[in-house]
C-alpha cells in the first residue's frame, strides 16, 4: 500500500493549504472534510491524481 501524506500549511493570514499525496477520489475528499472541518473552501484544485488512482489532492481553505 502506498504512503499517504497530509501537509497543512497556513499562511500570515491565517488561510491555509491542504496537501493530500497518497489518496485519489472520494477517500481523497473524505479525508479532506475530515481536516476541513466548518472552514469554508475559498479555492478548490484537484490535481489529475485524484481522477486517477491514489496520488494526490491539493485544495485550499480559508480559516475564517
């Protein structure tokens, strides 16, 4: 099984970046609304991956 990897970045202003390698699909977004919690999403990207078998996903939420 491949290694999953989830880095969370945030940013001076407080909005902050998920980066989810190792996961592709609906156990991708899943672990995404896990992390998410009731921040809202401010810009979505789904790289190929997610389309793809398990690679990676990049989304990015605002913690406000």
């Amino acid at each position: 099984m491949a290694q999953k990897t989830v880095t969370i970045i945030i940013d001076e202003n407080g909005n902050s970046e998920v980066d989810l390698e190792g996961f592709a699909g609906n156990g991708c977004s899943k672990v995404f609304e896990d992390f998410r919690g009731s921040d809202k999403i401010k810009t979505e990207r789904k790289k190929t991956s997610f389309y793809n078998p398990a690679q990676t996903e990049k989304q990015t939420t605002t913690g406000r």
